[in-house]
C-alpha cells in the first residue's frame, strides 16, 4: 500500500453557507467521492476546535468540535473514509497542517502503512492543503494535489501557494489524469 488519499477539511463551515465559506467549496465534493475508488487508503482531516482558541482572534468562528458547521459535508462518502485526523483542537493550536493533528499522529500512521505517495484534495487550497502538502513533502513524502479537487478563497493567494509548493516540490495532477 504505497497511495493515499487524504482529503483536508471538507466541512460545512467550509461549504457554501458555512462559516468561513471557500467559493464553491461543495464544488470539489463529486471530484474528492470520484477518487474514493482509486486508492487503497482514503484519509482525511478536519479542522476541530474548541470555542475559546485564539485561532479566532484571526478567524470568525468555524468548525467548532461536535458542532454541525465541523461535520463533513453531507455529500461526501465519509463512510469510505479509513481514518480522520482531527486537528486545531488545543485552544493555543491554529493546526493548519493536518500533520498536527491531536488524535492520532499522521506520519507515523502513514509509515505504519507503508504510504510513500500522498494525494491531496480539500480546502483550503492557500491554508490548510498548503501547510499539509509542505509539511509532507518535508516529511519526504511524494506529494500530489489533484487540481480540481481543492478550491481556495482569494486567487492571488492561491497562485502565490500553488508557486510556493511548486518549489518546495509538490505536484500538481489533473483528475482526468487520475480517471483512467
Ligand atoms: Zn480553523
């Protein structure tokens, strides 16, 4: 098992009616339950905080732990989902990177798999895809982000992320390369 997919924070508050809404943020869920099938391990992260974390002096308040707004999205096939990292969840911790999740600790689970090769979807493109997929090419692993499988929230920074992680050495694929 050397793939996997790991899907960054597809939650409601994330969603169009969410609130921290990414612009068409529902937009990537048939693209992210398209590539369910195509990996042996389907991954995901999600933002997690409690009410009281200084994530909001920078933030309006969004995907509070247990809340509806940090559910996934109803149209995701969550129930493909192997394993959720939950992260944010400590109220001195923003955790951008789904690398600092609390719950369980993702690297070592990925090397426990065996995963060399890591697939990202999720939002949003310029914050939490960009912290994880630098993180885990830092980490040593091969990082692809799958183009129409993220969305971010403001394009000129989008483009400064995408230049940034292009640098540091993350890929960028299309899902038609994907849908063989
Ligand atoms: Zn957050």
């Amino acid at each position: 098992m050397s793939k996997a997919l790991l899907i960054i924070d597809l939650q409601n508050d994330f969603c169009p009616g969410g609130k921290l809404a990414v612009p068409g943020g529902d937009e990537i869920v048939p693209v992210v339950n398209g590539l369910m099938d195509k990996f042996p391990l389907v991954l995901a992260s999600k933002d997690w905080h409690p009410e009281d974390s200084v994530h909001f002096e920078s933030w309006p308040l969004h995907c509070v732990r247990d809340t509806e707004g940090a559910a996934f999205h109803p149209g995701l096939r969550s129930e493909e989902i192997d394993k959720i990292f939950l992260k944010g969840t400590e109220s001195k911790d923003d955790g951008y990177s789904a690398f600092e999740a609390t719950n369980h600790d993702l690297e070592e689970y990925l090397k426990e798999k065996g995963v060399e090769e890591l697939y990202l979807t999720g939002l949003a493109t310029e914050y939490c895809v960009r912290a994880s997929a630098l993180d885990a090419v830092r980490k040593g692993f091969k990082v692809n982000i799958v183009l129409e499988g993220v969305r971010g929230i403001d394009s000129t920074d989008v483009e400064k992320a995408i230049e940034e992680m292009e640098r540091e050495g993350v890929n960028f694929v299309s899902y038609l390369d994907l849908a063989e």
